[in-house]
C-alpha cells in the first residue's frame, strides 16, 4: 500500500471533494518535505548495501525528521512541542552532515546529493520557523 492510499484511507472530505487530512501533521508542509526526503533516500546511496553503517545511519535520521515532526504537531504542551521539532531539526541537520561524507567518499552522483539537500534545507527552513521562539 502506497503512502497516498494510507492517506486517502486517513482523510475526510474537507467540502468541494478535496479531502482533509485528519492528523495535525498531514497539514504541515515540513511533514510532508521530510516524506519526500525518505522517499528519495530510498533511491540514494544505492551503491551501498542497506546495512550499510552510512545508509543506516542516513535512513534512521530520515525517519527521526518525519516522526518528531508528526509527534510535535500532536503536541498539546508548547515546551514539548518545541522539543520535538528540535529533535527534528538535528536529524536533518545530522542527515546534512551524512550528505557531506557520502560526497567526500563518492557515494553517490554529486546531482543526486544535491536533490536530498535541497530537500533538507527547505525542511530545516521550514523548522527554524517552527521552533522560533515567541
């Protein structure tokens, strides 16, 4: 099952016939960068076995983005919520510095590097916002 078809199990109809997701996390736009920087993860650093201690390491990061962004949107304490999307935003930040060593090592195609951080720099742009303080 497809990420979209979860989601279109997971939505209502928001009016008009366009659906409204039903978690807090769905309506962030930093929720959904992070998906798309683990979906292109999935086809990065393919030269590496997946037990690779850098793919590993890049794909456990990932995933941290996209789950502290989901727990922080289902936060109702302001304190708690922020921790989270810190959280977030060191996985990315960790996930730039791993982008950094597979370009060094030769990993992968300097263009493919550079598709996964443009992908971070809009999720960490997205999460300085969420975690200024106010």
């Amino acid at each position: 099952m497809s990420l979209q078809d979860t989601r279109s199990r997971q939505c209502e109809d928001g009016g008009e016939g366009t659906p409204r997701p039903r978690y807090d996390h769905h309506r962030l736009d930093a929720y959904e960068v992070a998906v798309q920087f683990v979906t292109w993860r999935g086809g990065a650093l393919q030269r590496l076995p997946k037990s690779a201690d850098i793919a590993d390491q890049l794909t456990r990061a990932a995933t941290s983005i996209v789950l502290n962004i989901a727990e922080a949107a289902g936060e109702q304490s302001g304190p708690e919520r922020l921790r989270f999307f810190r959280m977030a935003r060191r996985s990315a930040t960790e996930c730039d510095g791993i982008l950094d060593v597979a370009l060094a090592l030769h990993l992968d195609r300097p263009e493919k590097i550079q598709e996964g951080r443009a992908l971070l720099t809009r999720v960490l742009s997205m999460l300085a916002g969420l975690t200024r303080t106010r």
